[in-house]
C-alpha cells in the first residue's frame, strides 16, 4: 500500500479550523471513512473532534505534515 494512504486505501486529511462551518465538514468525511486530523486554537472543538473518531494535532504545521490533502475552514481576519 503507497506511504500516503491510510489502511481503508484513501488520503488522510489534516482540516484546519474545527468551528461552525468546519467541525461538521469534519465529521462528514470521518463518516466517508477518511482519516481526518484536525486543529483548532480552541481546545473544545478539537475534543468535540476527537470524540467523533477523529485525530487532532497540537499545531496546523504537524497537521499539515501528516496529511496528503489539507483543507482550512477559517473565519474572515480583519486587520
């Protein structure tokens, strides 16, 4: 099996931003059977992730090296 596919043979997934709009992304491809490692600055919904089967990383960089895809679900910045 290729170095970057999980053990069900598809990509693994780091998903940066874990709020409204991507925790539930998130979760839609937890049930599609893709391993996702996510990240958030609030520690809340990186457990919320965790406890629907999901990996979490201290930081975006180690999510980012441990994916084959990264997807970033993050709010407006304002200067």
């Amino acid at each position: 099996m290729p170095k970057n596919k999980n053990p069900a043979g598809r990509e693994r997934i780091g998903f940066i931003g874990l709020g409204a709009m991507g925790l539930p992304l998130a979760h839609t491809l937890l049930k599609a059977g893709f391993a996702v490692t996510g990240n958030d600055t609030d520690s809340a919904r990186m457990a919320a992730h965790r406890d629907h089967g999901g990996a979490v990383c201290p930081n975006a960089a180690e999510a980012v090296r441990s994916s084959d895809i990264v997807i970033t679900c993050l709010p407006k910045w304002t200067p």
